[in-house]
C-alpha cells in the first residue's frame, strides 16, 4: 500500500486531484491511501505517509516542511504547476510513486 499525502493551503484545491489519482490508482491495479490535508494539519499528518506532495500556492514553504519530513526519511516535493493547474492525476501519482521508490 503507497500512502500520499497531497497539501495546500487549506486541503480543498488537491482534493479534485487526490480524486483523479485514486482513479488512475484503480485502474491500473495499484494500491494507494491519497489523502489531502491543509499546511495547517501538516505537523500532524506527515508521518503517516511515504510521500508528501505540495501545492504551487506553498511551495515557499517547501525548505520548512522538507525539514521537518527529513527526520522521519519522508520526502517532500512541490507538485508540477502544469500537472496541478490541469489536474493530471495519471502524472502526479506516477511522481508520487517515483519519489517512494527512490527512497524505499
């Protein structure tokens, strides 16, 4: 089971995108736990996951976030601009996926 975690400013903004992946995930047989969660719950939610992906909207908060996720081996990256804004749920997850497998 791949955990993904997917944050933003408040949680609402990738939840369309936590949507489209979970659907790509299913189609191609892969099993996922996708949840998004607003910057605010991050302290809180992070160590439940493999990976931590953000939104363009905190992506200046990429250096604080990334550090706090290094202690527990977690890695923390911004979600491609155009995968986001196009909501590509297929090219997200196989980066979600990638960074898991790079550190796993």
């Amino acid at each position: 089971m791949f955990k993904i975690m997917l944050c933003c400013s408040a949680g609402m903004s990738t939840s369309m995108l936590v949507r489209k992946m979970r659907v790509v995930a299913e189609e191609k047989g892969i099993p996922v736990e996708i949840d998004a969660f607003g910057v605010s719950e991050f302290d809180i939610q992070f160590p439940h996951y493999q990976v931590v992906l953000i939104g363009p909207q905190v992506k200046y908060m990429l250096g604080m976030l990334s550090e706090k996720a290094a202690a527990h081996g977690i890695p923390v990256q911004p979600i491609d601009m155009m995968d986001y804004g196009m909501q590509r749920g297929d090219k997200v997850l196989d980066y979600a996926l990638s960074l898991i497998n790079a550190t796993h």
